[in-house]
C-alpha cells in the first residue's frame, strides 16, 4: 500500500485527489495540507511514501517545502504538480529534491503510474517537458560542456560498468534501453542502478541524471 500525503491551496483539487486515490486499492491518502509550512510539519508526523505537492501555496510554497524535506533526511518522495507548463518550475523542483514532475491535467492513469513510479525510487516528468528541461539545464550549469569530466570522490568509488550505467541514466535511458545496450539482463541493471545510486548518494534517477551533468559525464545531443 502506497501512502499518500496531498498537498494543495485548493479545496477542490485536494477532493478531487483524494476521490482518485480512494478508489484505487494499493493508494491510501493519509493526510492533506494546505501550505508548504503544513506539509514540512505533516511529513514528521505522517511518514507518507509519497507527497503529492503542488508548486504555488501561500507562504511557504512547494519547491522550498520540498527542499526543507529533502535538508531534513526525509524518507517521504516528492512528486510535484502544477498547472504551469514551465521549465523554470520543473528544474527549481527538481533541484530541490523532487523525484517527478507533472501537470495537474494529466490523466488519472498517468497520475497514478507516476505515484507508482515515484513510490518505487523512480522518476517521471511531464513528456512535455522531457527534452526541454534537459536542454534547459544545461543552458544554466555554469561549466563548460565541452571541457572534461570533472572529478568527483564519488566517481572513484563506481566500477568501470556503474560509471558506463551513470552516464546512460545520464542520457535518460531506461532500464530497459540500457540492458539492450549492455546486452544485461534487465534485473542485473536495476541491481547496477540501485549500487549506483547509493554509491553517489542521489534519492533517485533524476538526481543521478543531474550528478552526471555537473560532473559533465553528460551533454545535450
């Protein structure tokens, strides 16, 4: 069972999520709040698998909700919704410790396969988004793209397959995209990813994707 803690200004909205997770049987809501300051108090007390926090509250908003979570070691994921196409929303949730982004109008289906997603150590974005906040973060890294890899303690503690593995979740390929590229089974992947990600201390593949762009193990095609 997937507990969820719904986080939205919007009476209606927080009703309108809380019908949908109700009616599916391995989602439970727990909680709601209003504003960023109630859902940073709610975590402690809930322990939610996964908040659903929209981007725009009063005083505190979502994105530095999201990052007094993440500061505080919270084990809860961060799944952002908002009704505004942009990019500058998604990175700054992004950078701040959220595992997903989506629009408030997506289905109801993909609403709950990102809960899933997001639940299990996965990420999701927006499709509409994908290729653009790629291209978007890396127009504001303040590195050049071109120059070398840059070193990390981190890196030195992956093997030669991890590093070859970060840097095609780096590129956004899926599990399944990379144990076609390694000829590996799918399952010896997600045993790689998962090393992967302990050993560079990143919540999730999003965060992953943005170690390898800092450490430019990653460019814009």
């Amino acid at each position: 069972m997937i507990t969820v803690l719904v986080a939205d200004a919007q009476p209606l909205q927080r009703f309108g999520f809380r019908m949908l997770l109700e009616s599916t049987p391995d989602t439970e809501i727990v909680g709601e709040a209003e504003n960023g300051a109630e859902v940073v108090r709610r975590i402690t007390e809930l322990h939610p698998d996964v908040v659903l926090m929209d981007t725009r509250m009063p005083g505190v908003d979502g994105i530095e909700a999201t990052r007094r979570i993440v500061a505080a070691g919270g084990r809860s994921r961060i799944l952002m919704l908002t009704t505004f196409d942009s990019d500058r929303y998604a990175l700054a949730a992004l950078r701040a410790g959220a595992s997903g982004f989506l629009l408030k109008d997506t289905r109801p289906e993909e609403l709950l396969a990102g809960i899933r997603a997001v639940a299990a150590g996965d990420s999701v974005i927006a499709p509409t988004l994908t290729r653009r906040l790629l291209d978007a973060f890396a127009d504001q890294l303040d590195v050049d793209l071109c120059g070398p890899a840059r070193e990390d303690p981190r890196l030195d503690s992956l093997t030669g397959r991890e590093r070859e593995i970060l840097v095609a979740i780096g590129h956004g390929l899926t599990n399944g995209e990379i144990a076609q590229r390694f000829t590996l089974s799918e399952s010896t992947v997600k045993t790689h990813v998962g090393r992967v990600l302990a050993k560079i201390g990143a919540r999730d593949r999003i965060q992953a994707v943005i170690f390898a762009y800092d450490l430019r193990l990653t460019r814009p095609i």
